[in-house]
C-alpha cells in the first residue's frame, strides 16, 4: 500500500511475477534454450540407362524420405539430345503427392509426369511434356520409364520409338 492506504498496480504486479518464478520448475527455462534436433532424413540416390552410345535413355534420382525430391532424364538419338531436370520447390514445376503417387505438373502447360512409389521401384509416366523446350524439337514425349534399386538398367516403354520425333 502506498501513502493513501492503496495497493500500486506495478507492486502486485512483481509480487505475482515473483510467485509465478518460484513456482515454474527449476528445468523450464533451460528447455526453452536447447535447440530442437532437426529429424534425420533418408537421402538415397538412383540410376539407370538403357541402350546403346548413340541411342540411349537415362534418368537419375534423388529420393528424400521414401519420395522423389529431384530428377534429371537425359535421351540421346544421334544427332539429337534431350534433356530436363526437375527438382521440388523449383520455379518450373509443382509437386503433389497423392499415396503412392506423385504429380508433377510443368508449368506453362509443358506437361506432366506422374511417379508411382513401389517398394524399390519408381515408375515415372511422361504426358506430353513439351518436347520444344526440353529437346529443341517438335513435338510431345510421352510414354514410361522405371528405374529400379541396385539395377542399372532403365525399362522404357514408349519413350526412345520411332516416331515420336517430328522432323
């Protein structure tokens, strides 16, 4: 109480802090402090080619977590090379994961690729994706490639056939 017999705001005010203090266990502060442990991830890395030096598919894979993070596929009909890389949070691309599937929609209607997750096995579809962007040529790439752990061979279907290059 001051002088006039009434208590100050700021005197209850530290009274009760002083309470709250003695009362909050003794390890509180100190668990505010620690850092959170970032969770660990599973970063595992993949490749396969199928076909001969001068007319082969490629694709390599980063999967984070169980998930396609990152791709890059490469094709080669010589003269002619194709090529594109793909990576979640990119300006050119948007992911979403749907269970075992992921969509993959390239922006400015360049296509898209659907990856289906197995145990060991990513199979990727390839819906007309632009092939003027990726590959400087006309037309649309669209058909499957699976890569598999420990096998370095790619299965292709659709993707190296004659045909599918407009000259």
């Amino acid at each position: 109480m001051n002088r006039t017999g009434v208590t100050t705001w700021a005197g209850a005010a530290l009274a009760w802090c002083v309470v709250l203090l003695a009362a909050a266990p003794a390890g509180a502060a100190a668990a505010e402090k620690r850092p959170a442990k970032p969770s660990a991830q599973k970063i595992e890395k993949l490749a396969c080619v199928l076909g001969t030096e001068d007319s082969h598919a490629r694709i390599a894979v980063e999967v984070l977590n169980g998930r396609v993070n990152r791709f890059a596929y490469y094709s080669k009909w010589k003269p002619r090379t194709c090529s594109m890389e793909v990576s979640r949070g990119d300006a050119y691309s948007r992911w979403a994961d749907h269970g075992s599937t992921t969509a993959v929609l390239l922006m400015e209607e360049m296509g898209l690729f659907w990856i289906d997750h197995g145990h060991g096995r990513y199979h990727f579809t390839f819906s007309d994706i632009d092939r003027m962007r990726y590959c400087g040529m006309g037309g649309k790439i669209n058909g499957y490639l699976t890569i598999r752990r420990a096998n370095p061979k790619c299965e292709l279907d659709g993707l190296m056939e004659n045909g599918q290059v407009e000259e």
